[in-house]
C-alpha cells in the first residue's frame, strides 16, 4: 500500500521518538504539553507535524532540536540517543518561525554562520555558500541585510543558512506563516523542490492542513499532547481516524445514528454502512456528494433536503442543504461546464454518495 | 473654515516650539560665549568683547586642570565597570526567570528613586564605618552605584525586545554558550549598552552630589566649579563646559548617522 510506512530497515530511521513525554509547571500546576510520543521518521522523508495551536507540535519539534529536554522517553538520531544532547551539538537545523536571520549581519554572513562555528576551510565556506544561495536563487544579494529584503527572501536565507550546514534533517517550524497566500503557495513547491535536490529528512511543523497535504509524504496529525493519526496525505483525507482529523483536515460532514443491517436510517433517507450494526458516526467529504433534484435510484446513499445556502467560490459552488433533523451537510459541485447552479436557495433536492465513499467510524 | 483655524494654530504651535528650543539653548549659548569673554575684572559676568585667548591658556590654571582629568578618569573607570555588570544584570533581569527577580528589579528602582543626598550620605557613613580612605576609588564606587541601574535598564529594554530564537538559532548552528553571546547576544543588544555608557559617563562627569559625600580631599571638575564660585568661575570652565558639550554633541549626530545606516 501506498500509505503504509516507508520504514523497512532500522537504519533507515533519520528520527525516532519513543515514548516522549514534556510537562511544564505553570502557575504551581503540571501541563503537560506532550503526552507520550512515539515515531519513527525515515531518511529523506517530507515528515509534517499538522494540529491546531496548543497541540504539542512545536514543543514536539523543539524536542527534536534540543531546546527542550523531555520530561520522560528517548529521542534518536540515526540510532544516536541524542536525549540530553544540546542543540549546539546535534546534527539538525532549524527554521525558525521568525527565521531569527541575524540583523547585524549580511546574507552571505548569516549563511556561513554554521560553518565558521566548525571551524571549516575558508575556501569550502566560499564555495558551500555559493552554491547555496544559488540553490535558493538569492546569488547577487550577498551583502545585503536581512531588513533589505522581502519575506519571501529572508525565509529562502533562512533556509540555506541552515541547510548549508548539511544537516541530517532539517527542522521547520511553521516556516511559511507570515507569507501572503500567492507566496506560500509557491514556496510550497520550492521547499519541496529544495527537498528533492538535497535529499535530506524534512520535518515541518504546521497547523495549515493545505501546506501539509501538498507537501508531506507523511503526516501525523495532532490534538491535545497525542498523535491522532500517522498516515499519508490521501490516507489522511480519505480515510480519517477520529471525528476530530476528518473536521480538521478539509471539511467534512458528519452523520450519526444507529445502523442496522448494514444502513443507517435519516429521516426519509437513507447511508449505506456495509457490515456496520449500532452506533455508528459516518463523515462524507462535500466533493463526493452529488445533487440531484430526484431521488437517486440504485445502491447508494440518499439524504433528501433544502438548500439552504449557495457559495459561488469560482472553481466550484458550495451548497449548505438542511436536513429534516436540522443537520447541515456541505456539498460542493465543480463548475465544470457553465456557470449555472443545480439548485437555488430553498429547493428542495437530493444527495447522494457512493457506499465507498462513507468513512465509518465507531462500531 | 479649518484653513484660517488652523493657520493660526499651525503658528501658535511654532512660536511655541521655538520658545522652548530657546528655554532649552539659551544658558549653554550663554556657558559657550563667555568662553570667548575678554574679560578684564575678576567676574566673567558681562560682555567685554571677544578673544580665543582662553582656548590658549585652558590649562594655565593647575588645580582646575587636575580636577578635569579626575573627572574624566573617575567617569572613563566607572563607565566600564558599570557598563559590564549593568550589561549582565539587563541580560538576567530581561531574558531569564530566577528566584529573586522581584527583588532585584525592585532594587533596580530603588537606585534610580533614592534622592542623591540620601545616597551620599549613606555611602559616606558605610566608608567611615568601614574605616575605608575617601579618594578616586570611592567616587568611582559611589559612580558606579547611581548609574549601574540606568545602565540596566537601558539593556533590559533592549533584550526584552530582542528575539529569543536568535539565540536559539545561533546554538542550532553549532556555536556554544561564549560564541552564541560574543556573535549574536551582544552585537544585538550593542545600541542597548551604548546608549548605557553614553547615560553613565554623562552621569558621571557632572554629578557634585553624592561626590561631594565620599571625595575625602580629592577634588572634581563639578566640585572645583562650586568651590570657585565665590571667587569667580574663570572662563577656562566655560570653555571646557563647551568642549564637552561639544563631544557630546558630536556622539549625538555620530549616532544619530548611524542610525539612519541602519534602517
């Protein structure tokens, strides 16, 4: 399978976290930030990290980095225990948020800053930083200083400063936050390309479920201290494993019920739940519904309803369709042929989905 | 309507702007002109026409001369020292969280808000009491005292403004403790810890005060000043008044250079 773990041999694991745990003292009472961590990440994976704000993301990756020492468990890397080494003598780097470039000095200083520290040859720090800034297309801006330039550049010094160094994973830590959207979008596909050509493990802390989806080959999506699931991007979608990542991840519409024989009864209508008896929760994705003002024949589900609401959104329309017991399911229709909607405010209709397309959880 | 309002307040406002530029120059025109004073009587108190002559004979009085290099080795000594434990003090107090914080930022305050008579009356019966000389050395002391919490302050500011993963990242790059402070740390809090020097020697050089407590026989340009007041203060002190004021005047535009450089 495609999603399983890229992991087959042990020395293939660039990270692992065993049972990592972090509690702080706030206000004279224990928090715990992250409560108990296990994985494994391999060499030259784009690993992300997905939760919303207070998820343990962060500290997760601080973890990684040795900023923060774990209050229980073991970290690795390439099977080194690197639990109580510090920062300054692991073999990762960061990005940072802020990207912490350093104003008092120039890009090509800042760039060499990790290199100087080990003490490398003069020349190799020349050519190293050459062929970095020319990775990250910033050849020609050597002198300047970090105010002098755009967020977009001072994100792409951040990044060569710390992959000049050549680490064995690179850590970043919400790194496209303070870009506008047009630039996200395209750094997306440049850390991706930069990941390629370097080779090296990427782990990228977000709380952006698009940025995580786009360019992770694995992602462990986070809530409260704990992994909430570890998969690939379409297993994630696709496939949710709590009601909490099929809502964070994407929208998704959530039906629960009692299922007997297989179909869990709504009103008039009817989702079809394979094998599935008692209580059951079921999320649908928008795009996978279709509406129809008649009720659909053959062996699918069918919800009957009013609409609500229509969102023209360009590529597609978003329907808001009301069910009998009040429940909202979102549909969206891709603008395919015309600009003209299926149904308006108000109207009653009909929605369907195929049976495979019902994610079940629970019994 | 807001046309004839507002030039009429535009004009209020200029008058008043220049008022205050001229409350704020007029007694340091008046210290740099009667450095140029001809004088003839014993007072330098009004004008008798110009000549440099001073500029040529400011040291031909040997107590003042001495006084003046007192002042500055007093300030030149008490600004290093203050400034290096000012500088690790501001680090503490703004970057890190220990037991006794509380109780040092409050002491902090306390040194700034306590009258200078206070203070030097107090110093003075610790350095009797303790049976310590009163020389350079107290003064420095006392020098360091009254202007470390400025200093603190100063650098306080300007690390607590300061991005705590610059730090961070300069330990992820490799560099330790030392190297993370030489290269990073302290280039970045470096206006921070000038602005402190620049406050304690300023502190320093003119402060009669709580000098006046712990000199013993020692004497300093502020003091000799007063003690010549009786006598008549001779133009020299006019024209050394200038010259200081003149190289303060000049860090001023230095820095002020810089930065606009800067940004």
């Amino acid at each position: 399978m495609a999603d399983q773990s890229p992991i087959d041999t042990p020395t293939d694991r660039a990270i692992e976290l065993e049972d990592v745990l972090k509690e702080y003292v706030s206000h004279g009472e224990v928090v715990q930030a992250v409560k108990g961590v296990t994985l494994d990440i391999a060499e030259g994976e784009f690993f992300s990290l997905l939760g919303p704000s207070g998820c343990g993301k962060t500290t997760t990756m601080r973890m990684i980095a040795g900023f923060e020492e774990p209050s229980k468990g073991v970290i690795r890397l390439h099977g080194r225990d690197v639990t109580d080494v510090p920062p300054n003598k692991r073999d990762v780097n960061m990005v940072f948020q802020s990207y912490a470039l350093f104003p008092h000095m120039s890009v090509w200083d800042n760039v060499a800053f990790g290199l100087k520290q080990k003490k490398t040859s003069r020349e190799e720090i020349k050519r190293r930083v050459g062929e970095m800034l020319e990775i990250v297309d910033l050849t020609g801006r050597e002198k300047r200083r970090p105010r002098e330039m755009s967020g977009g550049q001072q994100q792409r010094v951040a990044l060569a400063r710390a992959l000049v160094n050549r680490p064995r994973a690179l850590l970043l830590d919400e790194p496209l936050g303070a870009l506008d959207l047009k630039l996200r979008q395209a750094m997306q596909l440049e850390l991706k390309r930069i990941q390629r050509e370097v080779g090296i493990t990427f782990v990228y802390v977000t709380h952006d479920q698009n940025e995580a989806l786009t360019m992770s080959d694995r992602i462990a999506v986070m809530k409260d201290g704990l992994i909430e699931q570890l998969a690939g991007p379409r297993e994630i979608y696709e496939r949710p494993a709590t009601t909490f990542v099929a809502g964070f991840i994407g929208t998704s519409n959530l039906l629960t019920g009692t299922a007997t024989g297989g179909v869990l009864k709504v009103g008039e209508g009817r989702v079809l739940v394979p094998g599935k008896e008692g209580e059951v929760s079921v999320t649908v994705r928008p795009e996978k519904i279709t509406l129809a003002k008649q009720e659909p024949s053959g062996d699918v589900s069918a919800l009957p309803g009013t609409v609500s609401e229509v969102v023209y959104l360009g590529t597609y329309n978003s329907y808001a369709v009301r069910l009998a017991d009040g429940d909202e399911i979102t549909v969206f229709e891709q603008n395919a042929h015309d600009a003209t909607v299926t149904a308006e405010r108000g109207d009653s209709v009909w929605l369907s989905w195929q049976a495979q397309h019902s994610y079940v959880m629970g019994s | 309507m807001r046309g004839v309002r507002g030039r009429f307040g535009d004009r209020l406002l200029h008058a008043y702007t220049w008022l205050i530029i001229l409350w704020l120059v007029a007694p340091i025109a008046v210290m740099i002109a009667f450095g140029f004073n001809d004088k003839q009587s014993k007072s330098n108190a009004t004008w008798q026409g110009f000549t440099l002559k001073w500029y040529g004979e400011l040291f031909a009085i040997p107590d003042l001369s001495d006084a003046l290099v007192n002042s500055l080795l007093i300030a030149v000594a008490s600004t290093i020292v203050t400034v290096v434990i000012g500088t690790m003090l501001g680090l503490a107090l703004g970057r890190h969280r220990f037991r006794g914080q509380g109780t040092t930022n409050f002491l902090v305050f306390a040194a700034i808000s306590t009258p200078e008579l206070v203070m030097g009356a107090s110093l003075l019966s610790l350095f009797v009491s303790a049976n310590v000389p009163r020389n350079q050395i107290t003064i420095t002391i006392a020098h360091v005292l009254f202007s470390l919490a400025f200093v603190t302050v100063t650098v306080r500011a300007r690390v607590v403004s300061l991005d705590p993963s610059l730090e961070e990242a300069a330990k992820d790059l490799g560099a330790g403790p030392w190297a993370t402070f030489r290269q990073v740390t302290l280039p970045s809090i470096m206006p921070g810890v000038l602005a402190g020097a620049m406050l304690a020697f300023a502190l320093s050089i003119d402060d009669y005060v709580v000098t006046s407590f712990v000199n013993g026989s020692e004497l300093t340009f502020p003091l000799w000043i007063i003690a010549s007041v009786k006598t008549g203060i001779p133009p020299q002190v006019n024209v050394m008044g200038t010259l200081i004021f003149g190289v303060g005047v000049l860090i001023a535009i230095v820095n002020a250079v810089a930065a606009r450089r800067r940004t």
